[in-house]
DNA sequence: ACAGGAAGTCAACGAGCGTTTACTTCGTGA
DNA sequence: TCACGAAGTAAACGCTCGTTGACTTCCTGT
C-alpha cells in the first residue's frame, strides 16, 4: 500500500568503482541522506539505502553499526551548515532564503538534499533527540550568535521555525499556494520575513 | 530500540463501556489521533490505538477499512477547525497564537491533542497527500477567504508555515530557545508575527 | 425470555524489517 | 607473484506489523 515510486537513485559509479572504504562509506552516506529526507527515517530501509549505494545491506550495519548510528552520521554532516551563515548581517535574509527556496529546484535534480529536509524526520522517536541537540547547537546557537539587539535565541529559533514551516508546507505537503509562486519571487518574500527577526 | 514510554493512555471508561459502536468508533479515533499526532503514522501501531481505546487491533480494521482508512478518519475530524477563524479579522492572529501555543499546556494532559500536532505526520508518503488536501481545503483556502488585500492565498500559506513550523520546533523539537519562554509571552510574540501577514 | 444480530475477541497468516553469521572476492604490500 | 587482510555478499534469523476469518459474547426487540 502507499508505495511512493522513486527514480533511479543508483550511484551510477557503483558499478565501476573500486573497493575503497571511505568511498563507500560516503556514498552511503549520500543516499541515506536523500532517503530520510525524502521519506523520514522510519520509512527509509536499509536495503533501500544500500541499493542506492551499490553495495547490501549488511554493509551498512558493518561501517555504522545500526541503522540509527547511520542516521547519527547523516544528522552531523547534513547539520554542518558551512559557512552559510558567515557573512553581513545584512546579507544574511537573502542568503537564507536562497537556500531554502532554492532547493525546490533541487527535487529531482542528484544534489544532495538540503538541510531543512531532514526536519522530515521530525516526529520519529529514535531521530527527535539527536535532531534537536544538532538544531540547537548548529543552527539556532550559531546564528543567534551573529544576532544583535535583544532576545536573539528567541529570535533565531523564530527563523528556524520559518524556514522549517516554509520548507514543510512547501516541500513535504506541497501546499498549492506556495507551489503557484515563481522562484524569484519566494525568495523576495522569504527574504523580508527573515529579515524581520534578524534586525529585530 | 528507542522505545519511548508512554503515559497509560487507555480510555479509562473502557473496562466499564457498553458495547455501542459510534461510542467505541469516537474512543479508536480518539486514541488514534493521539498516536499519530506524537509518533507519526508509521510509528503508531493499530495493536497500541486499539489497546488504548480498549478493544483489540482486529476492530479497527473493522470499523475503518484498514490503518490508512483509520488515518484518514483523523485527518477529516482534525483539519474540522470549527469555528476558529470565524472572529474579527483583528482578532484573528490572537486567536490563532491562542490555538498554537496553548497546545503545549495539553502537552501530557488528556484532552486531544490541537491540530497542527498532525503535520508530524507530514513526512509519510501515506499520509501526505491526504494532508495536503485538507490543509488546502479545510485551512490555507477558509483563512485567505476572511483575509484582505493582495495575496490571500500566498498569506494564507504563510500563516500556515509560521504555526507549522513553530509547532515543529516547539513540540516535537522542543527547541531550547523556545522552550525557555512563558507561555503568555509566546503568545505576545505569535500575535505580533501572524498579524503582519493577516493585514497584509 | 430468548433468538438473532451486532459487537468484540482470538489466533494465525504472510510480508517486511534490521541484524548477524559464515562465506566469497578483491586489492595490495613484501 | 601471491598470500593475507580488507571489502563485500548471501542467506537466514527473530521480530513486529497489518490484516483476516472463524469464533464467542453481549445487547435488544419482540
């Protein structure tokens, strides 16, 4: 029931690459990484994960040891944001809302899935604590920290929740209405609600 | 792995409960809604509905056809926002702040559990086209057609982000951050936030 | 009071899951 | 070159899940 056809997701160099540990490791991290994100972690099944990856699913539990030791490896790396919030404060709103806007783009594409994706896996039990310890660490401190005025951890949750609600509504449900809006101009709308909580 | 223990949800009046099949079909709904909205669809057993409710898995298939038949019950008695939005326009983003915030009270009380704790629900492929409809229809669609001005609809949505992803951030997550802040004061804030996208 | 039907139970099924063990295949340093 | 350890596979285990069909228990209209 309720089966959810996916495209070909199959690391096309599975076939012609060599044995190579921590290369495979990273493929399968990659395609655990598009699975959770695209069905949550519950729904995503390690043979699935391993197919997408070239290799079986016993090879999995052999390199992360269990299914939710490869999701803890997925969480650190997917909740690495880089240096996306280093830059003006100014500039800040805009760079955000490119980057949650801009991964609807990316929803057939084979870059990897972005970050607020993973907030799918939100309500599963064995995901929400190692979620929300990286969310807070990650995320909400490291931008509350480049926040000025008062209140900046409340405010910085504020942006978090926005752009975790947008990225729901807009890629998980896919409500119409922001469905119907061109990309460009998301992103200016999306720009001055950020904008909003990050000057305070 | 990652059990997470739950208080004795059974319907109290079960053991004393006469056999009356609207009375038990509202207990199943009942208990179910409470499942879905805090492990999901997936995570939610019918075996644990059903024993919270007080009867056995196999009446619920009964009743409801099957597990997706059962979801998709819950979803038509949850998205019935009632008479929610039917206030003074002014008065609307208090309300809906109100709606929002005050579900962390219930948190591990025994009334059912608000709304929007559903979205946890909205990273399943089984249950992610039924919300989509009911979002459109039964609350992004009611909402814009009480809003003014340009842009209903894409308000509407917004609205519907803002509280999706505060309710994600706030319950499921439970963002430090948020956390931290009294009850009255988040609603303050919610009120201050939902308006601007109310007026416009 | 009692038959009949509705309400509810019980036990088993088949499928899918994560995981493990024993095995095979490959890359490479001496 | 070739043996040895690393990389990867195959098959099965135990468990849980949703679902089903035959069964029992209770309420109710006559």
């Amino acid at each position: 029931m309720m089966v959810e056809q996916d495209g070909d997701l199959t690391d096309k160099c599975a076939q012609v690459r060599k044995r190579c540990s921590s290369t495979t490791r990273e493929a399968i991290l990659d395609s655990a990484m598009r699975r959770f994100a695209r069905h949550g972690f519950e729904c995503s099944g390690v043979r699935e994960i391993a197919a997408d990856a070239g290799v079986t699913a016993a090879l999995v539990n052999r390199y992360f040891g269990s299914k939710e030791g490869l999701f803890a490896a997925v969480i650190e790396r997917a909740f690495d944001v880089g240096d996306l919030l280093e830059c003006d404060p100014a500039e800040l709103a805009r760079r955000l809302a490119v980057h949650i806007v801009r991964s609807r783009e990316n929803r057939q594409g084979d870059k990897p899935t972005p970050l607020l994706l993973l907030l799918r896996t939100a309500a599963e039990p064995g995901a929400v604590n190692l979620l929300r310890q990286n969310l807070d660490r990650n995320f909400v401190g490291k931008l509350a920290a480049r926040l000025e005025g008062p209140d900046t951890q409340h405010r910085a949750a504020m942006v978090a929740a926005l752009m975790t609600g947008f990225a729901t509504l807009d890629q998980s449900l896919k409500c119409s209405a922001i469905e119907e809006d061109d990309r460009q101009r998301l992103i200016e709308k999306m720009t001055g609600y950020l904008d909003q909580w990050i000057r305070g």
